[in-house]
C-alpha cells in the first residue's frame, strides 16, 4: 500500500470521502482548502484522509475513509499514523481531531492511539446537517473535537468548544 498525496490536476476520491461525511459542500470546502492524501493498493484507490490548517501550527485530520470492502485491515490505522508523521514534518504542533458520537469504530482506532476524550461539542451535527444522521443505530448528534499536541506516541487529547 503507498499513501499519497493527491496531485492539482487529480479530482479527489468523493465517493469515499462522503463514506465518512454526508455533506458533499462541506467535504468539497475542506478538501479546497486542505491537502488530500489517498492509500492505493493495485491502483486502486482505499483510503483517505484529509490535513486541514486551521491556525498557526495546528492542523486538523479529517474525514478519514476506508472502503467497504478494505475495512478491519488496519488501513485505517496506517492512515492515522501517516496523517500524524506528516502533520509532524510540515512543522505542526498541534493537531485537532473530531468524530461523531455514533462513529464507534473511529473512537475505538484513535483511542487504540492513545487519544484522550475531554469534551463534547453538543448538537454540531444537527446544527450544521440538514437531515438527520444515523451510524450503528445511533443518532449522530454531537461530535468530539479538540486539540493535542504532536508527540511520538500519537495522543491526542480532546477539548470541548461550546457555543
């Protein structure tokens, strides 16, 4: 598997990345302005994931896909450890994360990680979602988000923004 960044002239993975966000305006205005990186295997295109800047030294890991059909391979896990090491060489020191509350495997693969929870950005998802979502059989309300410092070990820990 190689992890790439994806080249200017290359349209990025949108089916994929709505796997793992709904909206196609706001995957399309965070992959503008953010850099995206795809997994290949056989030129075929597995995984991404998106590094959002969001302010002087921080940047955001968002939307991180697997396909259906490559989910519990641990690509998702190469894709965490890619997107960290890469954030850490462009001089970040800071990296923000969020998931929602219904996305059970994500919390499983960034608290694997090491990733602290700490706070709880309540309703984002109903406030800036038309329709309702639901993952697991879960009611995707909130999300957790926050900041943490870039170390060897990947913790990130999580801080509420309220409203």
């Amino acid at each position: 598997m190689n992890i790439r960044k994806i080249n200017e002239s290359e349209k990025p993975p949108m089916e994929l990345l709505l796997l793992a966000d709904p909206s196609k305006m706001i995957v399309e205005n965070y992959v503008n302005r953010g850099e995206c990186f795809v997994a290949e295997s056989e030129e075929q295109i597995i995984g991404v994931y998106v590094l959002l800047p969001t302010r002087p030294e921080t940047v955001e890991l968002v939307n991180i896909a697997v396909s259906d059909n490559q989910q519990g391979k641990g690509i998702g896990k190469q894709l965490v450890n890619d997107a960290v090491q890469k954030a850490k060489s462009k001089g970040y020191k800071t990296i923000e994360v969020g998931t929602g509350n219904s996305s059970i495997g994500q919390l499983s693969l960034y608290q694997k990680y090491g990733f602290r929870i700490i706070g709880v950005d309540i309703d984002f998802f109903v406030r800036h979602y038309p329709e309702e979502i639901f993952e697991n059989g879960i009611h995707c309300r909130d999300t957790l988000q926050g900041y943490g410092s870039i170390i060897s070990r990947f913790i990130i820990y999580i801080k509420t923004f309220f409203n």
